[in-house]
C-alpha cells in the first residue's frame, strides 16, 4: 500500500510513501528548482524502463521498490 500526498493549492502529486520504507519519494520535477538537488540519486522500477529512458552512470537502481 502506497500513500500519495499532493499540493494543497493545486492537487499535484508531489511525493509517495510506505509502510516499511524508510524514505519519502518527492517528486522532484514538482519542485521550484529541482537542479538544486544535483540530479538522480536511485532509479526504480527499472524493470519496466523503456528504450527512450535514460539512467545516468553511477545511479544505483532497482527493478521494482527496494525491499
């Protein structure tokens, strides 16, 4: 189960959480200045990557939500 929370003034979906992860996942290109951050830290659900996606060298991923 996921909980999705979205912008109060819009209904943006701006981040994800769950039961057992230990992280909140911010939507990072709803944010005022996303370069500020440096780009992608972790890639997900690359199982279901399309030709067109590219993952920058040295990001770590997964196939699915890390466990």
């Amino acid at each position: 189960m996921v909980t999705r929370d979205f912008c109060e003034s819009c209904g943006t979906h701006v981040a994800n959480h769950r039961d057992g992860l230990e992280a909140v996942i911010v939507k990072i290109g709803t944010l005022d200045d996303p370069a500020r951050f440096g780009g992608p830290k972790v890639a997900l659900y690359l199982a279901e990557k399309q030709a067109f996606h590219h993952v920058p060298a040295g990001v770590h991923g997964f196939d699915g939500l890390p466990s």
